[in-house]
C-alpha cells in the first residue's frame, strides 16, 4: 500500500521569500501524485498533479513541483510567497490502475509572516 | 467552473441521531467518494460509489455509515446513529472516467459535524 510522508508540520516564512515543502511518498511504481491546499474554513483545493512525463509540473497560483523518482519525492516550490498563501498543503499519493484513491499526508501548515 | 457542492456547510447534532451530509458532485462525473478530516489529522477516506453502488470502502465506513444516489444530481451519506468520534470535516469528491482528467479527483468544501 502507498503512503506519504509530510516531515514538516509547520513551516514559518515572511512574505516574498521561496517556499518549499517537502514531500516523501512510498510506491512500488511510479505512482500518481497531488498537491492540494486548504484555507481555513475551506475545502481542498487542487494546485498540481503529476501522472508522467515531464517531472517539473506546474500548478496554479504559482507553484510548481518536481517528482525525483530517486529520492521518492515530490516537493512543492513557490518562488516568492504571498500572505494568501498562508494555509493547510497536503501532499497525496494514488496507485496507477487502480480505484484511483489518494492517500494524504498529514499536511504541512504554512505560516506566513508579512 | 464546476464544482462540488456540499450542504450543508456545518451540522450540529446530538450523539445518537441521525444525519445526512448532502453533496452534489460534477454534473459529468461518475465517481463518488467520500472522506472525511477528524481535527488535526490526515484526510481518511471513507467510501467509493460507481454505477449506483459502493465500489470501495475502508475499515472506518461500517454499518453506521449508508451512501445513496437518490436522484442524478445529489450524493448522500448518512450516519445512522452519531458517535462523538464522528465529529469531523466529511469531504465530498468527485471525479470523470474520460480523458486526461481521469485520475483527479475534485472536492467539495466539506460539512464540519459536530456531535454533542
């Protein structure tokens, strides 16, 4: 079975500094791969996926992510951070040819300092 | 854009009774999930349904749990006899059997239950 591990449970940046969260999953293959956000208040939200291909995915509001296949990772990047940005990310994992049923992370709460 | 739909956006109920949480998913989708957030924790899922039956379900979805499409828009789940451990944010998702979009699924913003 896949899981996903988030290793930050916070993260703390000031507003117009890069971002990046960490995400490490566990698969036997090359598995599907989420990024979702959540404000407060708010539901999930989708910023990027990645199902094969090019390993630098876009996403919207401005982050991208990058699947290492060596490292069994997928961290989320935002170049310049925005107070909006200040929310719940959860990284998932779902299994190729199957129910297509994402695994979460635990999420990584980003705090974000004007 | 469409969306999922979620009503209603907050419950409040007392241990023992009954509830149903309302969704109503993308109009051209054919898979419908439900998950749900206990506070501070990890997104569990619950429930899978296609072609009007449950497809999939987790260890947490036992008998005090019910889905039902009981017309071509909305998606229910019902508990049948609320714990206080039931309360959590419950997700709605949806998602298309067709094209590149197959494997995402997309949320509704979820009921916050509160069970007293």
């Amino acid at each position: 079975a896949q899981s996903v591990t988030q290793p930050d449970i916070h993260i703390t940046v000031s507003e117009g500094a890069s971002l990046e969260l960490r995400c490490n999953y566990s698969y036997g293959a090359t598995p599907y791969l989420f990024w979702y956000v959540q404000s407060p208040g708010q539901g999930l939200q989708l910023l990027l996926k990645y199902f094969s291909g090019d390993t630098l995915v876009q996403g919207i509001k401005g982050f991208e992510a990058e699947f290492k296949r060596s490292q069994s990772s997928f961290n989320l990047r935002k170049p310049s951070v925005h107070w909006s940005d200040a929310a719940e990310y959860f990284c998932a994992v779902g299994a190729r040819g199957g129910s297509y049923i994402p695994t979460f992370g635990r999420g990584t709460s980003l705090i974000v300092h004007p | 854009e469409p969306e999922v739909t979620q009503t209603p956006s907050h419950q409040v109920t007392q241990m023992g009774q009954e509830v149903i949480l309302r969704c109503v998913p993308i109009s051209n989708h054919l898979y419908f999930y439900w998950y749900r957030q206990i506070l501070g924790q990890k997104v569990e899922f619950l429930v899978s349904f296609y072609n009007n039956e449950i497809s999939e379900k987790s260890e947490i979805f036992d008998d005090q749990f019910s889905v039902e499409r009981p017309d071509g828009s909305n998606f229910t789940l019902k508990i049948r006899s609320t714990k206080l451990e039931d309360s959590a944010m419950y997700f709605c998702a949806s998602r298309s059997t067709q094209g590149l979009d197959e494997e995402t699924q997309y949320f509704g913003p979820g009921t916050r239950l509160l069970v007293l």
